[in-house]
C-alpha cells in the first residue's frame, strides 16, 4: 500500500474512488442527505434541481467518478468534496452535538407551538432521533478514519504525483 492508497487491478486507487467507496458504504438516509444539502453548495446545479432521489445520488456519484476526468480535475475534486463533507457533517460527529441539536429542536418546536404553527418537521426529527444519531456518529467516525488513513494533503499530493510521473499516452492528467 502506496501512502494509504491501495492498488485495484494493477491501478492505484485514486483519493476519488476511494471517496465514491466510502460513499457507497454509507447508509440510504447519509448518502441522501449529504447529497440532498451538498448540492446546495455544489457548483453543478444540475444536481440540486433533480427532484427524484434515487437520480439524485446517480448524478452526485457520477460526479465522483474519476475515470474520464484529468489527474488535477482528480485533486480538485478530491478536497473540494472532503470540505463539503466536513461542512455538511458538522453538528452531527459527536455525542455532545446530538445533544445541541437535541435542544435547538426542543427550543424550534416551543416557538412553532407558541406562534400556533404546526411542529411537524420538528417532530419527525425527534421521532427518529436516536436512530440518526447512531447511524450519523458512525459514518462520521468512517469519514474521520478516512481522512486520517488515507486523504491527507500528502497522501493526495503524493498520488497526483505518481499519477503523472507513471502516465502513458492514453492517461488523462
């Protein structure tokens, strides 16, 4: 293993790939919404617009596919997605900010109930509280291990330039 990245069919796994595998790992509920909020900051506003889930998550995948891209796009990408995903995975990678977010709830569905709106959104958030807090803490654990292991700034750096000093003619960089 080259700096965390493991070889698939005599290729070196791309930091990209190896975010599509980690992705593809994850529960329904965690790859929806990190594409449902992350198309929001996404600059392929194609994304955002589609309504169906399911083409959703196949159009973000796509875009995590690095087959046809050049090795630099590869990088681009690569820190681009591991910041929105840090960003989109605040409030959700411990303990005590399940617990914030436990009593911000709280505190959202007083004041709808005050104002003589209805708590429902606030409500189903509750309803399934613990199990999104389980499942959240786990995937972020995995992105966390990920990151550590395997998508340094070295280690993309150090693939990039392996990348190009061992491409043929047929290899985008």
């Amino acid at each position: 293993m080259l700096l965390g990245f493991k070889k698939r069919e005599n290729k070196l796994i791309d930091p990209l790939e190896r975010i599509l595998d980690w992705f593809d790992s994850q529960p329904d509920e965690v790859r929806l919404e990190l594409v449902t909020f992350g198309s929001h900051f996404h600059f392929r506003r194609k994304i955002r617009l589609i309504t169906n889930e399911k083409r959703k998550v196949r159009k973000f995948r796509k875009y995590l596919m690095s087959s046809r891209v050049y090795k630099s796009e590869v990088v681009s990408r690569t820190l681009f997605i591991i910041r929105l995903f840090d960003f989109l995975m605040m409030g959700k990678e411990t303990e005590g900010a399940w617990v914030d977010a436990m009593d911000r709830h709280l505190e959202m569905r007083s004041e709808l109930r005050e104002k003589g709106k209805s708590p429902d959104s606030i409500d189903k958030f509750l309803d399934t509280y613990e199990e999104q807090k389980v499942i959240w803490l786990e995937s972020c654990a995995e992105w966390s291990r990920l990151k550590e292991n395997e998508l340094s700034n070295e280690q993309i750096m150090h693939w990039y330039l392996m990348a190009v000093s061992h491409r043929t003619k047929n290899d985008y960089w």
